[in-house]
C-alpha cells in the first residue's frame, strides 16, 4: 500500500478450485460446456497498473478465463496483508456459453469474489 506505484499481480488459480458452495455445481462448472478445466486448467490476472481511490485501490489488467483474455479493472481493498474484491464478468466475453448450471438458469454476469494474501 506504502508503494503502489510499484506493485504487481501475477495470479494463476487452478480452475478446478471454483467453489459455488454446491459441490454438484462445482462438478459441472469445470465441465467442458462450462469452464472445460481439462482443456484451460488456470485462470490468469496480470495487472498492468494500479490506482489509489477514495475508498481504496483499483488495478487494471488481463484477465483470462477459459483461453480468451479481456482488460478488467477491479476495486479493492488492501486490509491486514490481504487483498480482497470483486468484479462482474459477463461469460460470454469468455466464451462460456451456458445458459443453464445442473438444471438451473445462469445469468450471463457472473460475480467472482478475490482474496490475495501477500506474501
């Protein structure tokens, strides 16, 4: 926080780690008509700048989910070590086409929920 002229993310999560807190969900989420974690098994963020705002920072950068890449900005919080945010990505832009998740209809905007330790 004291050098954010100079920070950096470099992130790379295993898609097999998605948790929607329904394991049978969880089990189709990386199925191929979804994430297809066989075939992508990460999820990417490269930041490219970072931001101080009146209520904490933003960072610019790529993200890749499913092999497609899209510019996103990303509001966080920088709290006890931890980076903590959340942004809307619409799965289309990933080309994740859905609609429906073990039976259940899926909006195309979907909310992920981040939290990095530094280390």
């Amino acid at each position: 926080a004291d050098d954010i002229a100079n920070a950096n993310f470099d992130v790379s999560v295993a898609t097999m780690t998605i948790n929607t807190g329904n394991e049978t969900k969880d089990k189709h989420a990386i199925g191929d008509s979804w994430l297809d974690a066989e075939q992508f098994p990460r999820i990417n963020f490269q930041s490219h700048s970072f931001q101080k705002t009146n209520t904490g920072y933003t960072v610019d950068g790529q993200l890749t989910i499913h092999g497609k890449s899209k510019a996103v900005a990303i509001p966080f919080d920088f709290k006890d070590n931890i980076f903590s945010g959340e942004l809307t990505v619409n799965r289309r832009d990933f080309g994740i086409d859905g609609p429906f998740l073990f039976g259940s209809l899926v909006g195309d905007e979907v909310l992920v929920s981040l939290r990095i330790p530094v280390e």
